[in-house]
C-alpha cells in the first residue's frame, strides 16, 4: 500500500513538472505521498480553474495556508483513487490538469498544456 501511494505521488509529481509547474514543497523529502500542492501559474487563482477542472469530473481543492491560498491548488491523490487497479482517477486528474489549464489560457513552456 505505502509502495501504490508513492507510485502514485511520484507519477502526479512528474506531470505537475512537466505541465512547468511547481510544488509548495521543492524537496523530495518534503512531499507528501498522498497529496501534491501545485503553485498555479502567475496570475491565476484557483477560483479561475477549479470549476474548469470540476466540469471534467475531477476534484481538486484550495490552498490553505492563508498568506499563499490564492497562489496554489491540492490535488490529493491517496485511498481507493490509488489503490483499486480498475479506478483511472489518477490518470483522469493528470489529464484534466493539463487540458484545463489550457482552457483557461495557461501554455506549459514544452507545450504539454
């Protein structure tokens, strides 16, 4: 189980990369294995992409932490959605990071998105 959360975190992180984005937390010591905080790109809150995101069936949340709230999203990544092979959650998720980020005028530096 711990191995299929961190399978997981690590195929979330790769994409988040190559989308060009980045993570609250920049060292690999500090991430978590059961959820990504991804800063959004400059000048987009998450009020600007949440409902792109959840118009493709995907959940994703907020930031929390008050004084960067408006700067980044969470996407979690952990439970059922990771462990039953028959779900494509993930998968799912990655993609309409990618495809919503476009619809919303972000253009990734090696045109993922």
């Amino acid at each position: 189980r711990f191995k299929t959360h961190r399978d997981a975190s690590q195929k979330v992180k790769k994409a988040v990369a190559e989308l060009g984005l980045k993570q609250l937390a920049s060292k690999p010591e500090n991430q978590a294995n059961g959820m990504t905080a991804i800063y959004l790109p400059e000048g987009m809150t998450p009020p600007a992409i949440l409902p792109t995101l959840m118009k493709k069936g995907v959940i994703f949340a907020g930031g929390l932490h008050k004084e960067i709230a408006a700067r980044y999203v969470r996407f979690g990544h952990m439970g059922v959605s990771v462990t039953d092979p028959e779900r494509d959650d993930i998968d799912r998720a990655i993609k309409a990071l990618g495809e919503g980020l476009k619809e919303v005028g972000y253009e990734a530096p090696n045109g993922k998105a």
